[in-house]
C-alpha cells in the first residue's frame, strides 16, 4: 500500500494480492551447458544419491579447484533433474557472498511465499522456514533443489544453509575443503586424457578444424586437462587461427600454440582470449581465476603466509613436493622475508615457526590451492601445474629469482648425505628438475639480496661458486640410483649450460666437467673418463695452478680411471706422485692425503701385490683409527679394504671373519641398509664361497638380493651384480645349468639397463659362456668366448685386462672342447700378451702360466707340464707366499703331472704333504682339501699297483 496527501485528503493505493508461483517453478538462472559438455563420472554420484526408495543424501558439495567444470557439473545435474520432472522447485544461487545469497533466498521468498519484498534477510529466513518438513498430512510435499554455486567462503552460509528434509537437496559447488562446509564431499579433479581429448576434438569440430588427435593429446597433457584451460585455449586457437603444434617447424617464431605456450617468456594469460571474448559465458580467464582463492588464504591464520608458500611450491614437482621441503629453514625464511605486510596486526609478525609453514599449506590446502597430505611425507604436496605457472606470472624477475634460490637451498636441506629412502631421492630429483626447466639462470648465479637487507661491505672479488649445488647434487643422486646413463646427460646439460651463463674456465663450469667424466667412467667407459679428467687436469692447473686441492682432486680421479681402463700399474705410479705432494701441500694427516693412500694400497693390490696392500691398509686403519675414530665411515671402508686384501694375498678364513665382525659394526653405526653395510654383505658372502661355503655364500646372496631389490630397485648396479655373484655361487653349488640360465635372464636386463657394451654387461656375458661350458656344452662356450672377444677388441683393446682374460677362457674352453693343443698354443700368445701388458707377477699372467702348464700336459706332455708347475710354483711362492690358494693349487698340479709323467710314488709323497697344508688352511671339508684327499688315494693306488 502507498500513498500521498492532497490538501486535508489523503489518497491511498493498495496493491493486488501478491499470489504464489504454483509448481513446478524454478528461481534464478540456470548456466547454460557449454559447448562441446563431457558426461563424466562424478555426475553418477549426484543421481545416485535421489530419494528413490533409499536413504537419500540431504545434501551434497562437489569440490575442486577453480576451473574443474563443478559448476557445469551441478548445472547439467540440475537441469536433467528438472527435465525429468523430478522435481517441483529448484533454486539456483549464485553463492559467491552472503549479500548474493541472501538477495537470491529472498527472490526465492517473494515469488514462492508471495511474501513482500524490501526486507531480504527476513524474506531469506521466511523461504529457508519453508524448506522444513511440514507435519504428515498438512499440505502437499514440494520435491525442491537448492543449488549453492561457488561457495567462497563458509562463513557466508552461516545459518543459511537449508535444512535437512527428506524432500529436498541441497548441491554446494566450492573450492573450500572446510569442515564447515557439510554434506556429502564429491571431490572434482581434472578431466582423464580421453575426456580431455574428446572436449578439445569436438570443440574445434564444431568450428570446422579437424586437427591431429596426437597433437590435442598433448595440447590437453599440456594444460594439464584443466576443462577451464581446455575451453578458452581451444577458443584461442580457433580465434587465431593458429594450429595446435608444428613438429617439423625449426623457426624461433613458430606460430603454433603449443610452441608459443612452452615459451620461457611466454605468460599464460597472453595465450587465452581477452576478457570480453571468452567461451560459453565465462566471466574470467584461467590466469586469473585463483587469485580471489590466494587474497582469501592469505587472509586466514597464519596471515599472510599463503601467498608466498604457493609461490615456492610453483617453482617444484606439481605431482609431489616432500613436506620438510616447505617447512625447512630456508623455506621459513623465505616465508619471513616475503610474508604479506599490508596487513596491519602482522606488520611486524616474528619469524615463522615450521608449524607456521605447516599451517601455511593447511590453508592452501583448504582453499584447494594445492593438496596437502601430510601422511604421503614425500609427496605430501600437490598442486596442478598451471596453478604454478598463474602464481608464476605474478612474480617480477627479482621475486621469481629470490624464490627460486630459496626453494633449491630448502631441497638440500633435506637431501640427505647417503640416500636410504628410495622414494625420497627420487622425488627431489623430480622437484630439482622441475626448478631447473623454471628458473635456469637464477639457479646459474647468487640471488640478489632482498631491498630490506642491509648492504654489506664486499670482502674480496675472487672467484665464487654461482651454480646453485642442488644441480650437482641431483646428478649425483642420479647416478647413485644406478641411472649412469641418465647421469651423463644431466651432467652435460650442465656443463653446456654452465658454459653458456658463466664462461668455459669458469670454476663450477670446470666441476660439472669432472662430474662429466666421473659418469662416463661408471657407465663403462673408462678409458673415456681418463681421457677427460686428463684434459680436465690442464685447465685445473691453468685456472687454479698445480697445487690446488681441485687440481690435486682431478689429478687423483685420473689416476683412478687410468686403473680401471686397465693399467693397475700406471694408477699405483700415478697414486704415489700425488700422495707425495698432498703431504707437502695438504699435510700429512689431511683426510684428502688419507684416502689417496688408501687408493695407492688399492692399486698396489690390483697390480699384483696382494700382500702389499694389506700391509699398506693396515698402516693406514692405525692412523684413521687414530685421526678418525673407529665410527668413521672412512675407517669402516678401510677395515673393509683390509679384509678383501687379506683374502686376496690367500687368508680366506681370515677375511670371511673380518668381514663378519666389520658387518656388525657397520649395522650398528650406518644401520642395516645402508649401501656400504649392503656392501659387506656382499663381500662377505663372496669370501665365504671362497672358503669352501659355496652353498652357504648361494644363500647369503639369496637374502642380500631381497634387500637390494627393496632398498636400490631392481634396476640399481648393485642389485645386478648382486644377481651376477648369486647365479656363479649357484653354479659353484653345483647347478651349473640354473647358473647359465640365470646369467641369461641377468643378461637381458642389463643390455636393457646398462646397454651391450658396458663392462658389466660384457662381464655377464663371460659368465654366461662358462657356466653353459660348465653344464656340458663346451663348444658353445667356445663359440660364446669368440663372440665376446671380437666385442671387448672393439669396446676395450686387445691389451685389457678383460680382454686378455677372455682370450684365455676362450683356450680353456677350446681346450675343454677337444683341442689340447690349441689350448696350449692359444695360451702362449695369451701369455706373451700378458707379460708385456701386466707384468711377469701380476696374478693375472700366474693363472695364465698355470692353464699353459695345464693344457700341455692334457695334450700329453706330462713331462713339459710338470717342470713349468716346478717353475710357476717357485714364483707363486714368492709373490703370493707358501699358504696362498693358488700356491696350493700349484702345488696339486705339479704332483699331478709328476704322476702322469711316470711317478706315481712322487705324485703320491707330494698329496700328502699338500693334504696336510690343505688341512691346515683350508679345514677338511673345502672342495679343494677334499679334492686333494681324492688325489692321494688315487695314487697311492697307483703306486702300490707298481704303476
């Protein structure tokens, strides 16, 4: 009623009855459907939940992050809902703020109730009244759906939300995860690939362009198969006219969006439609749509920390960021520098505690920024990439510098020294990589110091490092895992890049080079590592001068590569010039002059002299002892080293049980998995075959196997070799045949892993002729045998060690076969090769005279075989000493042959002494004791027989 007066009279005007909308009536606007609509699964949870003779769900809240398509969802819902006459009232509310909600509850009054308009809240509350279930009976039952889209916050719903009613539901679209917001979560991700290839296809149709569903399949893993990014991408590539990708285009202004979107400076907002042009109503781009979620989660307790924890989770692996990462030193001082202060009451906040930065990603977690899952401690943080790259955008070239420097100082500070967790390792290998293709060139030089610290007095202008050490650390990491290969290319990439940003000579440039050659070393190229470290070697003494630790360092890289190309004898050389000016450089006690003696004994010890290196790492456990302490993990290698050392120079018991005392140490000091405890296993196990044990180093090998699969993955180095020792102690057991398969199955997957001509693969394959030789298949061997060689004369030289090795199973094998004689001619040439290439009484050339002297007796020169075992006997003694192995297998041959040559009486004096010796050293129950009982009785026969 209204009215006004006129002179004494006033006029009055009433109003016509205001009625009810009858049923079926909806309020407010349905969004219409999109072009080119995907049915998806998450729709089915929405139907499935009707009051159709079942418990209905009151009410449900479809969440995700901005630009899933839950609007569209909860529309296409709705819509069906209505067209299928299921329902009698249905309510759209945009429910971005309270003042929305109320305004659309109070239209829903005023055109339901027929209530008068003018007082939204009381209208508001008068149509949530009648929402609530009536009494049984009193009036008819009204079916409704109230749809609240784009819940921001659930502080807007408070004491709005409609009431439970058997009747009616309610559909909340939000990107919260609050506990506030009730109901029924159906959480919306992205679409799967074929949803996303099937949107972008019949899109573009729909405007005339048929392009390569390969390319759309990559558009859509580009956007990372967000429908928003897909709608209004699509939209500019059809408005641009544009294509989707050019492989084959080498021009640098490729016009194709997937080129242009994978620009370094390319920013996302600059590859979607402006504003006013976007698709199917759209009110903002994809760039632009989280912003209003990262002001509302900077705002919530801990304020004004969200913001900068999204900005360094953009710079990681949006498929996992470790939580430590996040909340690390680094990381919080990066939050205190960077926290937002326009907020008054923090202005002058403290500095943040790591449970601050653990709240810092609870919040972002709620506002579906990012996903937080703190019982996934590797992977604890998600987030989808082209959140990164908006958050990215935000940040100017200093900003972006600082946070970038700040999350590689936050990835080492949790990187660990020795990589226990597998997971771990890899996962900061990913968010490494993932910073590296970001901010290359803030990771190639220092980050600038922020505006509000305080300049400081520049000390001296030499040269520092400015690659960031994650990089290097990352390729180490890399490596470690076993994946050489993978660390050759990362240690490449960073030697090009290094050279690009900083210069040739530059210090970290000349570090990733030795990092460089190091790998090639240990993907099977030695020769090739040597080479390099060798060109190394010069530009170190140029840049840095001779006397530098670097320099020294290379010089002692070289020195071992130079070794394991084959020249044992050039690396001890090489070892004890360099020690000599590490004591007058570094001193005596210096831990870089320890370890070089520590390799000089190694070196000594593979160029022949075994006994040497045992008393060279003796002298040196005294002193670590002394310097280190017994827990040093240098002090444990050496102990370790000692105990091979001893087995080698012929002590088997004594190393088997060195080995077992340093194991318990090793446990209790670096823990059960730790590669250098797995390591003793190994050897330990080795040594007890050694002994006579060959069953029970099969076991050992066995279990040792099951940890390495655990701790390394089955494609680790470790982990294949651990298999190469477990198939050969088999065979040693006595099942040569499953010995030779399992060389094969072993065979195949280090091609795969390692590639055809990596040492080990090559080893392998040496292994795997002998044991088929073992089961009865001479020729085969022999065949196998030549195959190999013609591979390591092109792969390693006809001078190599393993070279040379292989040329004498292959006269073994022929000898095995039926030739005697070629056997013996074969080990003349492998002989003379030998003596010039490794010296007279290198352990190698010792075995190669004991198969000579061997093959000429089988050809049947018994007498020529007895008098070179006489000589080879002589100068096993004395470089290997009385007690060693080979001595007494030396000495079991020459009684051997002195038999077949006539004496059996001689030959049978002679295995009595040697049983007695084998008894001795060796324990009644080793193969060989056993074998030279055997021998005894047999001629002793022989003897008695007058034979």
């Amino acid at each position: 009623m209204s009215g006004y007066v006129a002179g004494n009279v006033t006029v009055e005007y009433r109003a016509a009855p205001r009625t009810p909308a009858s049923w079926p009536h909806q309020v407010g606007v349905i969004p219409r459907e999109t072009a080119a609509f995907q049915e998806r699964d998450e729709a089915e949870g929405l139907r499935a939940a009707l009051p159709d003779g079942g418990t209905a769900v009151l009410c449900q809240v479809l969440r995700g992050i901005g630009g899933v398509g839950k609007t569209q969802l909860a529309a296409h819902y709705a819509r069906q809902a209505w067209n299928a006459g299921e329902l009698d009232v249905l309510v759209w509310v945009g429910a971005s703020s309270r003042s929305a909600i109320i305004a659309a509850y109070a239209q829903a009054a005023e055109e339901l109730l027929a209530v008068e308009p003018g007082h939204p809240e009381r209208c508001a509350q008068a149509f949530l009244k009648w929402l609530e279930p009536r009494p049984r009976g009193s009036e008819p039952a009204c079916r409704w759906l109230v749809v609240l889209d784009d819940v921001a916050d659930p502080a807007d719903v408070t004491a709005l939300w409609p009431v439970a009613n058997p009747h009616g539901r309610t559909v909340v679209t939000t990107r919260r995860r609050d506990v506030a917001v009730p109901g029924q979560r159906i959480d919306l991700g992205v679409f799967t690939p074929d949803e996303a290839a099937a949107y972008v296809s019949t899109f573009l149709a729909e405007h005339g362009r048929h392009d390569d569903p390969g390319e759309i399949h990559a558009l859509a893993q580009d956007l990372g198969y967000l429908p928003l990014a897909l709608s209004q991408a699509a939209a500019y590539i059809v408005d641009a006219d544009i294509p989707i990708d050019c492989p084959a285009c080498t021009h640098r202004q490729c016009p194709s969006y997937r080129r242009r979107l994978a620009g370094r400076t390319t920013t996302l907002a600059s590859m979607l439609p402006e504003p006013g042009t976007l698709p199917d109503d759209q009110a903002t781009t994809v760039a632009a749509t989280w912003s209003l979620s990262v002001e509302r989660a900077d705002a919530l307790r801990p304020v004004g920390l969200a913001r900068p924890a999204l900005h360094l989770a953009a710079m990681l692996d949006p498929d996992g960021i470790p939580q430590d990462v996040l909340a690390s030193r680094p990381a919080r001082d990066h939050l205190t520098l960077h926290r937002t202060r326009d907020i008054p009451a923090h202005a002058h906040a403290s500095d943040v505690t790591e449970q601050d930065a653990r709240d810092a990603l609870r919040v972002l977690h709620r506002l579906n920024l990012i996903t937080h899952d703190p019982d996934a401690p590797c992977q604890a943080v998600r987030t989808h990439q082209l959140i990164q790259r908006a958050t990215r955008d935000t940040l100017t070239p200093g900003q972006r510098h600082q946070t970038a420097r700040a999350a590689a100082d936050a990835l080492m500070t949790v990187w660990p020294d020795i990589e226990r967790d597998t997971a771990l390792a890899q996962t900061l290998r990913a968010n490494t990589a993932t910073l590296a293709a970001h901010a290359e060139e803030a990771l190639h030089q220092p980050a600038p110091p922020p505006r509000r610290w305080p300049r400081r007095p520049r000390r001296s202008r030499r040269l520092r490092s400015d690659v960031h050490v994650v990089l290097y650390r990352t390729g180490r990491s890399i490596g470690e895992a076993g994946q050489v290969t993978a660390a050759i290319a990362h240690f490449h990439r960073l030697t090009e890049t290094t050279t690009r940003h900083l210069g040739p000579h530059h210090p970290d440039t000349l570090a990733a080079r030795h990092n460089l050659a190091r790998w090639r070393g240990e993907a099977g190229d030695p020769t090739g590592a040597a080479a390099a470290f060798e060109e190394l070697l010069a530009d170190r003494i140029r840049v840095w001068g001779a006397d530098h630790p670097e320099t020294l360092t290379t010089r002692h890289n070289l020195a071992h590569w130079r070794g394991e190309a084959g020249d044992a004898t050039g690396a001890a050389t090489a070892y004890e010039e360099l020690l000599a000016d590490q004591v007058r450089v570094l001193g005596p006690d210096h831990s870089e002059t320890l370890t070089t003696r520590h390799n000089l004994a190694q070196w000594r010890g593979e160029a022949g002299d075994a006994a040497a290196a045992a008393t060279a790492c003796e002298v040196l456990l005294a002193d670590e002892m002394h310097l280190r302490g017994a827990a040093h993990p240098q002090t444990l290698t050496t102990r370790h080293n000692l105990a091979h050392w001893r087995g080698e120079a012929g002590d088997v018991d004594d190393a088997a049980a060195a080995f077992e005392e340093l194991l318990t140490d090793q446990v209790r000091v670096l823990g059960p998995d730790h590669p250098q405890t797995l390591t003793t296993r190994h050897n330990l196990a080795r040594w007890r075959g050694k002994a006579g044990d060959a069953a029970g180093a099969a076991a050992a090998y066995k279990e040792l196997l099951a940890d390495r699969l655990r701790v390394l993955g089955p494609d680790h180095p470790d982990t294949l070799n651990t298999r190469n020792s477990l198939a050969h102690w088999r065979g040693e057991e006595g099942d040569a045949a499953g010995a030779a398969a399992a060389f094969d199955t072993l065979l195949a997957d280090q091609v795969r892993v390692l590639g055809p001509d990596h040492p080990d693969t090559l080893t392998t394959r040496n292994n795997l002729a002998c044991w088929r030789g073992e089961a009865g298949d001479a020729a085969a061997a022999a065949t196998a045998y030549e195959e190999l060689l013609a591979d390591q004369v092109r792969v390693l030289g006809p001078d190599h060690p393993d070279t040379l090795t292989t040329r004498s199973y292959l006269a073994y094998w022929r000898g095995k076969a039926g030739d005697a004689a070629g056997a013996a001619a074969a080990y003349e040439e492998v002989l003379a090769n030998q003596t010039q290439a490794q010296g007279v009484d290198q352990p190698e050339t010792l075995a190669t005279r004991h198969n000579l002297a061997h093959w000429r007796g089988k050809a049947g020169d018994a007498t020529g075989a007895a008098a070179a075992f006489d000589t080879l006997l002589a100068d096993r003694i004395r470089v290997q000493g009385v007690d060693h192995p080979d001595t007494l297998a030396a000495r079991h041959n020459l009684a051997h042959f002195r038999g077949e040559a006539g004496d059996a009486a001689g030959a049978a004096a002679a295995f009595k002494e040697l049983l007695a010796d084998q008894i001795r050293v060796q324990g009644h129950d080793h193969p060989h004791t056993l074998a030279a009982r055997n021998s005894l009785a047999r001629w002793q026969g022989k003897a008695g027989d007058g034979r």
